[in-house]
C-alpha cells in the first residue's frame, strides 16, 4: 500500500468537544483542567489558557517577589535553585548575583546560600558545583581516612563500606565505587550484556529484565499447548496480527514497512504515514508521541495521565510519597512539591531538612561496664568514640538532660539509679560533680526516660512488672503509676510536650500501651502481628512512635494514636536480636545483641532499606539514644507553680496531678499524709541536747507491759491499803511488787535467749540439709534432662564475679571485650 493511498484513506479531523470541566485551547482543541487556566503556567501550547489573564493580576504584597509572568512567590523561594515562577524569572543572573548570603553562609555563584560547612565536603550542593572547586588536595593516606573496612572514593572526602565497592549501585557522589569493576554473576543468575546479574529464572520469560533485552535473546520457541486458537502469545516486542488463526506475531520493526506481513495487511493500517503530532488531531494535553501506527498521550514530570489517556492530572507528591521533606512541610503545587522546614532546620538539596546550627550529634550508647559516645555529624568519615563513664557494674538504660546537664543510668548488679554529670566541664544542675547514687530499687530496671523539663524520672520493672517514676530533685518522693495487667514491660519513652509515656510489654499478650504522665488515661495502642517489643522511641518531628520486635526482626512506626502502622524494615539479617533504638532527623539507630553492632538506616524505608553498620564488636550492647539539643525541645513547665507536697505529674497541656508516695494518701488534692499507724509514748522529763545546743527528740526505751486484768487487781490492792492509812504497809507492798516485776522480767530474759540459741541451730541444720539436697538434684539433673528457654531477658541478674570480664580498654579506636554474648545460639537465654 502506497503513501498515497493512505493519505486518501485518513480521516478529517473534526471539532473536539473538552468535558465539562475542562478548557479547550484555542489552536489545538486539547482539553486542560479548569484549575489550570490563569494559574500563571501555560498549559496550551499556544497560550490560550493565561492570555486573558494578565490584565486581572493583583499586584504582589511586599513580602513576595513578583514574577515577569505576574505571578508572586514567597520571598525565601527566590534563588534557592528552583524556577518557582515558571519562566525562570526567579533564579535570573542579575538578581541571584546581587545576593548576599548572612554570616556563616557560603555563596554560591548562583546566588544560592549554604552553610559554611557544606564547602569541599564532598556534595555538590551549589547548583554549579562550586561549593567544591578550589578544595585542598587530600594527601592522608587511605588508613587515616577510612576505617579498615571502608573504600575511599576518589573526591578524597567520602568513605564508603567496601561491601559496596562494584555492586552496580553508585554510592559515592562521583561514582568511583563503580570503576575498574569487573562484574560477575552467581550460579543462579543470568548475566546481562551489559553487566547487570538477574535471576537465573527470568531469562526466557517472555519479558525483557534487561535493560538491554539480552535475556530474551536466542530463546526456544514456546509451545503453550492450551493455547487457543486467537489466544495471544506476541511479546511486548511484537505486534500480533488482527485475522490470523492461529495467532501470529510479527516484529514491531516489521509494523507500517509496506509490506504485507500478515497477510490480512493489519500490519499497515491507514494511519502508518500520518503524524498526529504534527497535524494537531491528537488532542493531548501535554505530550503527544507519535508511534509506527498511531499515537499516545505522555506527561511531563509530575503529571500522569488521566483516565481518558490524554489529559494530564497534577501529581500530589507529598500525599503519595511518604518522607518527603524529611517529614516536615511539603507544599504540592503543580508539577513538583515545595519543602518547609520546622524551625531551627533549614532545606538541603530541595528535599532534606537539616539542623541548622554547628551542634554535632553524637550517638551514646551503654554495654554494661561503659558508657560511650559516638559523633555521627560526619557519617562517611572514619568514625572515633569516646569513653564517657567506664569501670561499671552492669549498666542497661540510660537517658540524660542537656539543660540540667546530667547523665542517669540504672545498674542491675547494684539494683540502683545513678546520676552524674554529662559534661564534666560545664555547670550540673544541683551542683552535682560526680557520679552518685540517686534511686535505690529493689528491682530490675530494664528501660528509664527522663523528663527533661518536670525533672522526673520513669522507669520500667520487669522484675516487680510495674512502672515507677521519681522525682529527680527529691528521689525519697517515687510512686508507682502502673502496675495492673503488665506482665513483662521493657522499654519506655516520655512525651514532654504532650505529656505522656508510652511502654512495650512482651508478656504473653504482648502490646505497646500509653498513658499520661501520671498513669491515668491508659491505651493499648499496639496488640496484633507484635511478639518481643522491646525498645520504644518517639519522633517528636513526625509525631510516630517507634519499636523493634525482637523475634519479628522488624521496626515498626505508628502514629500517636496507634494509626497508620507501617514497616520500616524487616531484616533477619540485620534484626537478629535487637535491644533499643532512637530516632534522629532521617536515620533510625538501633543496637543488636547478636550482631554485637550499632546499625542504622532511613526511617522512612528509602534508599532501599540499606543498612549501615557504625561499630561492631560491642560485647553486651544495651541502650542507646542521640545526644542532641533537639532532642529534648523546650516545654512549658507545668510543675512550675505547683502545691503538691511530694510528686508533681503533668496530665496535660496546662495540668498537673499530685501524686503520693507509697504508705501516704492525699487528704486535699495536694498534700500527703502517713497511712502507717504509730504508736507514741509519754514523753519524759528529761531532755537530750544536742552539741549545739538545740533540743531533740528523748530516746524512748519500751517498758514490759501487763495485761488488764493484773493492772486491775494491783489497782485494787493498793486502794484498799490506801483507806486503812498504813503507810508502811503501801510502803512494803510495792518493794515487793517491785523484786516481782524485776525477777518475772529475769526469766523472760534468759528464757528468751535459750530460743534464740536452739532456733539458730535448728536452722544451721536445715540449711545444711537443702544445700546437700539440691546439689544431687541438680547433678541428676544435668545427667538426665536437656532444657531449653525461650524467654527474652535482658540479662541474668547477678552480682560482678558472675561475669566474665575482661580489662576495658579506653583507647579511641577499638571497644573492649567487657562481656560474653548476650545469648546462646538458638535460644535467648543469657550464658
């Protein structure tokens, strides 16, 4: 079939009506959406839908940058690397150039500002690239950069894990890591002509998995014996003829060549030589492309097509990709989405919000003897930790106070909470200037949270399976706020600013529950698809709540109020066993008693879950949480004026609840008062004074006492010697009482002591009994049953010469062997 014959054979093109609502253009009849017309883009490729605009535009307020278009942008949107305005009027040369940026900002050539910080550290974050030109030479050999186990890229500024080294991904920002790389493919894999490894299976599918489509090259036909006569069996590399039976499948190359391959001439229909695109008869809204046969519609970036296949709708980024703007503000306008950032962070790369300010993070992190700090401000350099309190007993929660600069942590050998100053050199609240015994528990404090603003401290006690919290001021002032229907609680956060806890219990109903401060108002937020919670965080900036399940190997995120669960990561091989965790702008930390490791990854569940791994080889690694003003916002103090005698809880906003100790009760919604009753004696005449002259309390002595009936008869006696007025007789009878009372109390003295002598041997003999009797149980035992626990502790509590210890080395580039592992293979039980 000729050219000719085909241009005869096109049809007319007709008036195209646009739906209701939508605008027709003027010279093409495509159809955009009413919303786009006087949006100050134009959306017709003629201009149709802005020209009657212009004339009807406010003028800009003056706080907002006016467009040569007429549109007006907020005045922090100019010069930060976006055309927001759409004819690039915004980033123009003569007025980014002018710009100048505050002190501690760098420049870039287009106007941009950066912190100084940004410069040559290896990221192109000026749109030229000139935050990294004139940069030093690295002359530090490979050793002095990286760690042992890193790859340095060739920018000389970034390190790398070499796990990453030639695994077809780029990881350094000059793609170094990718270089001189020769890639070779698994037994079970297909290699691709142009490197890339796919699974063995895929090869021959029917589908090209390379990009180059060398799997589907040199297949054997298949023959699908159900097949039907019709029935398609054309690749997506073939066009499938329309009157053939059986089905037949020509090459697409073979598709409007003038020539008759399919015999039925489908493989030249009418429109072969027309170009849609051209001649204006498409009717897309944004993008026509013109095929062999025909056409289809496209989109530009951050559009998709519609249902009718030729309009575009705007694409809302911020509500379909979740982390956009490291969840921040995300502002969706048409096309793209802009990012907002909370105060005190500032945006990176159009996308992150960063902290602002030159305050480094650090990782702090126990492991029973010590307790260290990790900088992680720099997360591509070798990285170096600091011993911050070593020589413990056995350290597992830990939480501090950068206002009050303090450190607390609990020790299970020592069944105590202790407290020390976090930075030796600055000033401690209360004048504390070393470490001290603050709570003496008669338990096993698994988790604690500090209450940075009331100066409270919660813990949780897996031992008594209740929830405790104390007054860091006055740790006498404690009370128990939860206790009922808890069988195993674990980790533990506070929510200063909206004044409430939430706690993980891995029972055996297991859930994540939260309450206010004061233990009222109880929740289960969590209680299916959850085995082993153990460590809980809270994300104060996307306002979730965090945990890792130990026998799921997964981290988890929920909403405030339990809504909206989502997978961050599963992992078997990352999430063996894991203890804690915490949250700190994009990255999610955890600690894992099997991987003896600090790891790390997106919270988000970006960069394909890639997980980091900062330090291994941490024999007992417990809690761990992120050093950082940010951490812990300011809040209003709602203690501040408070008339509770003992324990001020915040329930609220604006709300406080006083709280009594145990063995008191609150008489008038503020005061505690004594519930043990006491017995006092007559006080005597005489007086004990002190050194200093003031008076103090007599040491009252208790007297033998008598019962009512004898007091009543003496009574009687003496009364009746009193009416015959012998004196003599009064006189002689009590001398004799007297002896009476002084013997009596003789032999109640010695008879007293001979039971104490007999009960004491007695017991010498039945300890002796059961210390023999439990020896050969325990012997038999061993010959004869095997045993196996599947508990999930956080340690075997014991005393120091239980442990396996070895001397803790304090040197900044290897962590000491303090410890055994935590659990033997297979089990959970602690060896």
């Amino acid at each position: 079939m000729n050219s000719s014959v085909k241009m005869e054979n096109v049809c007319p093109i007709t008036n195209h009506t646009c739906a209701e609502n939508h605008f027709k253009c003027v010279s093409t009849s495509n159809c955009i959406p009413n919303e786009w017309v006087c949006d100050d883009m134009e959306d017709c490729t003629d201009g149709s839908d802005e020209k009657q605009c212009k004339t009807e535009l406010a003028s800009c307020l003056q706080h907002e940058f006016t467009c040569d278009n007429g549109k007006c942008l907020i005045n922090r949107w100019i010069c930060d690397g976006e055309n927001d305005c759409g004819d690039g009027s915004d980033e123009s040369s003569h007025i980014c150039s002018n710009k100048t940026c505050t002190p501690g900002m760098f420049t870039c050539l287009s106007g941009k500002c950066i912190p100084d910080r940004w410069k040559c550290d290896g990221d192109r974050d000026c749109p030229e690239g000139d935050d990294e030109t004139g940069c030093p030479v690295v002359t530090k050999d490979v050793e002095s950069v990286c760690g042992p186990s890193e790859f340095l890229c060739a920018n000389g500024h970034e390190c790398i894990s070499t796990l990453w080294r030639c695994d077809r991904s780029k990881d350094c920002t000059d793609g170094s890591d990718e270089v001189n790389c020769n890639y070779t493919c698994h037994r079970d894999q297909f290699g691709c002509k142009n490197g890339n490894c796919i699974p063995g299976n895929m090869k021959c599918n029917g589908k090209a998995e390379c990009v180059d489509g060398s799997d589907e090259h040199n297949c054997p036909e298949k023959v699908d014996e159900s097949a039907t006569p019709n029935t398609t069996l054309c690749t997506a590399v073939e066009h499938e003829c329309a009157d053939s039976t059986p089905a037949k499948c020509i090459p697409v190359g073979k598709l409007c060549d003038g020539m008759n391959d399919c015999g039925d001439w489908s493989d030249e229909p009418r429109d072969c030589s027309v170009n849609e695109c051209v001649d204006g008869s498409h009717h897309c809204s944004q993008v026509c492309v013109d095929d062999l046969s025909g056409y289809h519609c496209d989109c530009r970036k951050g559009f998709r097509l519609a249902a009718d296949n030729k309009t575009c709708d705007d694409i809302d980024e911020c509500a379909e990709q979740y982390g956009l703007c490291s969840g921040h503000i995300c502002l969706n306008v048409k096309g793209h989405y802009k990012c907002e950032c909370f105060d005190g962070y500032e945006i990176r790369d159009h996308r992150y919000c960063k902290i602002r300010g030159e305050e480094k993070p650090l990782l702090m992190f126990a492991n029973r003897h010590d307790i260290r700090t990790l900088d992680i401000s720099q997360r591509h350099k070798h990285q170096h930790y600091q011993p911050l309190y070593s020589h413990l007993s056995s350290t597992i929660g830990i939480d501090y106070s950068i206002r009050d600069n303090y450190l607390i942590w609990s020790d299970v050998a020592n069944e105590k909470i202790f407290i020390a100053p976090y930075n030796t050199s600055h000033k401690t609240y209360n004048g504390l200037t070393e470490q001290k015994e603050l709570i003496h528990n008669k338990g096993v404090v698994d988790a604690l949270a500090v209450d940075w603003i009331h100066r409270l401290v919660y813990w949780s006690d897996t031992s008594r399976d209740h929830i405790e919290v104390a007054n860091i001021s006055n740790p006498e002032s404690r009370a128990v706020i939860v206790s009922d229907k808890l069988e195993e609680p674990r980790g533990i956060a506070v929510n200063v600013m909206e004044s409430w806890i939430v706690w993980t219990d891995w029972g055996s109903a297991p859930k994540i529950e939260r309450a206010q401060q004061d233990g009222s108002g109880r929740l289960v937020l969590v209680d299916t698809n959850i085995v082993w919670p153990n460590g809980v965080t809270i994300d104060l900036i996307t306002k979730q709540i965090y945990w890792l399940d130990a026998k799921l190997n997964s981290i988890n995120a929920i909403d405030y109020d339990g809504t909206n669960r989502r997978l961050v990561l599963h992992s078997p091989d990352y999430i063996k066993h894991p203890f804690s965790l915490d949250i700190f702008e994009d990255t999610v930390y955890w600690t894992d008693w099997e991987l003896e490791s600090v790891l790390a990854t997106n919270k988000f569940g970006k960069d394909d879950n890639k997980v980091e791994s900062l330090v291994g080889g941490v024999f007992s690694v417990m809690d761990i949480c992120v050093v950082h003003s940010y951490k812990k916002p300011h809040s209003p103090d709602r203690c501040a004026d408070h008339r509770c005698s003992h324990l001020c809880l915040p329930t609220g906003v604006h709300s406080y609840r006083c709280v009594c100790p145990a063995d008191t009760k609150l008489i008038d919604n503020f005061t505690c008062v004594s519930t043990v009753k006491t017995t006092t004696a007559e006080p005597s005449d005489t007086r004990t004074t002190s050194a200093g002259g003031h008076s103090l309390a007599p040491i009252l002595e208790p007297q033998p006492t008598k019962s009512a009936t004898e007091e009543m008869t003496e009574s009687i006696e003496e009364i009746e010697l009193m009416k015959s007025h012998n004196k003599n007789k009064i006189k002689h009878y009590r001398e004799n009482k007297t002896h009476t009372i002084d013997d009596n109390t003789a032999g109640q003295e010695s008879d007293g002591k001979l039971a104490i002598i007999i009960t004491v041997i007695l017991l010498c003999i039945l300890m002796f009994i059961s210390t023999i009797t439990l020896f050969i149980y325990r012997k038999y035992q061993r010959r004869n049953i095997t045993s196996m626990n599947f508990d999930n502790p956080v340690y075997r509590k014991t005393t120091e010469d239980q442990f396996a210890l070895e001397k803790s080395d304090d040197s900044l580039s290897s962590y000491p062997s303090s410890l055994e592992p935590l659990t033997s293979p297979g089990t959970n039980e602690f060896v």
